[in-house]
C-alpha cells in the first residue's frame, strides 16, 4: 500500500519547482516588466529657425566645389546666424578654417522641413547665387541644411546646435568699443578674398555706427570698412551694412554689403565677436576676440 500511494504523488522537490515557475510566470508576464514605452513627441506646429548655431563636431558639413567635385571639404567650425520673418528669413552660416559661407533665406517651414534658396562663397568669393537649399529644424534645438548642386557648386551641408546665447538683447553697448572705458576693440584674422588679412580694431560706436581696418602685411594691403549695426533687437543678432574704402591696393568690392553680427562669451563674457557680411560678389567675417 505505500508503495501505491507514492507512485501517485509527485516528489516534494517537483512541487517546489512547480510552484517557483508560476510565481515567476506571475510576476513577469503581461506588463513588459518596465511599463508602458515612452510616446513619440509629435511636432504639431511649423517650428521657427531663427537662432545662433554652432558646431556639434566633426562632420558638421561639407562643401564641395566643381573644380574637385570627388574632394569633400569639411566643415568642422560652424558659426551660424538665423533672423527674420518667413517668407524671407535669412540665414548666414560659415567656418573660418574652410573659408566658406553660406547666405541665403528660408522661405518656408512646414512642421520640422524647411526650404529657400542660398548664395555659395569660397575664399572670399561668389562660387553660385542659385542654390536651393531645403532641411530640418527643430525650435532651439538643432537645425540640418542641404545644399544642392547649382553650377560652379557640387553641393553641400550644415549642422548646428543652437546656442543659448541668442536670448541675449543686441544693445550697442556690447560692441561699444571705448579703451578709456575698459572695452577693448575686436581684433583678429579676416577672411576675404584677399589672403592673409587681420584686423586690429573693430570698433562700435554709439551712435550704431562701427568701423574696422583690413590689412595685410606683404605685399601691403588696407581697407577701411564703415558700416551700421541695427542693434535693439531683443535677440543677440545685430543687422550690418557696409562699404569699403580703397586705400591701398585693396581689390575687392566696395559697396552694398550686408550681413550679421553676434556677441557672444569667450575667454570672458561677452567677449568674441561673430561678423560676417557679403554683397552678391564677395565675402567677408571673421571670429574676433577683446
């Protein structure tokens, strides 16, 4: 008989196991375990690409040019500056190491994508004023631009984080340059189509005016810039226009520059100064330190 009644019961170790898988068949099954997954954040409205960017780091973009379409140069040290009312939004993006800067407008924005059309320089110079450019932007956040092939311009792109800084106000008195009162002029390496150019004094006034000398050592060059910053903004982008005076062996264009400045922090605050203008023929900016 006891033989009987044990050959119908399960050992105790089985029945532990048993009940161990469906405690633990209990707990895991039916909720995923970590709950419910993140949703998707929707973008339901046009976002706005006004703003300062900069570089998130290697790759950041590329240029290429017709003369060597198989080189891809990269862009790696993006400054950009993006202000204005759709449908003519303007935008100035550039790298310094490169010499390449891109200007054009932004004429729509649809949810995230947006498009416009840019003018491509290199070196200083007009490489092509009809490129079509079309990307995504995300409201302070990051913006990613493609420039597509148009005559002497095998394509290109940018990439860029957007900088708080932008919420600063563009008062005049943050490119005031005044020595007796502590604030020291702009100084540093020009890019233009003229090579090996610096300026030593990047100076704002008062009265919304600034001026700066380009010069070259040998053979010798000098061009004396004069210009209007509109400042006022409660964004930290300054409005420029310009003219060059000629005064020794300068050889680019003279009249009917405009473009973007920006102050923004450096070794200090509100130290380093982004300037860039052009005119349909030639470039000109520079990253400038006090």
């Amino acid at each position: 008989m006891r033989t009987s009644i044990q050959n119908r019961l399960p050992s105790l170790p089985i029945i532990f196991i048993s009940l161990f898988i469906t405690v633990i068949g209990f707990g895991c099954g039916g909720g995923g375990g970590g709950g419910a997954p993140a949703a998707p954040v929707v973008i339901s409205t046009d976002q706005d690409a006004q703003g300062l960017y900069t570089t998130n780091g290697d790759g950041s973009g590329t240029f290429k040019s017709t003369g060597n379409p198989d080189v891809v140069e990269p862009l790696t040290d993006i400054k950009g500056m993006v202000y204005g009312d759709l449908p003519n939004q303007k935008f100035i993006f550039f790298d310094v190491t490169a010499n390449v800067l891109y200007q054009g407008e932004i004429t729509a924005i649809t949810l995230t994508d947006f498009v416009g059309t840019a003018t491509v320089y290199h070196d200083g110079v007009m490489v092509d004023n009809a490129v079509t450019v079309s990307g995504t932007v995300t409201s302070r956040s990051n913006i990613s631009m493609t420039l597509a092939a148009s005559g002497n311009f095998a394509g290109g792109t940018i990439e860029g984080l957007f900088l708080s800084e932008y919420d600063k106000a563009a008062s005049i008195a943050r490119i005031l340059s005044d020595t007796t009162l502590g604030n020291p002029e702009f100084q540093g390496a020009i890019l233009m189509a003229v090579t090996e150019t610096t300026t030593p004094n990047f100076e704002g006034a008062s009265n919304n005016t600034y001026s700066l000398t380009t010069v070259k050592s040998s053979p010798f060059v000098q061009c004396n810039h004069n210009g209007t910053a509109t400042s006022g903004n409660s964004v930290n982008i300054y409005s420029l226009s310009e003219t060059v005076t000629a005064t020794t062996n300068c050889t680019i264009s003279l009249t009917g520059y405009t473009g973007f400045a920006s102050v923004v922090n450096g070794a200090g605050t509100d130290t380093r100064l982004w300037y860039a203008v052009e005119n349909g023929t030639n470039s000109i900016f520079a990253v400038l330190n006090n």
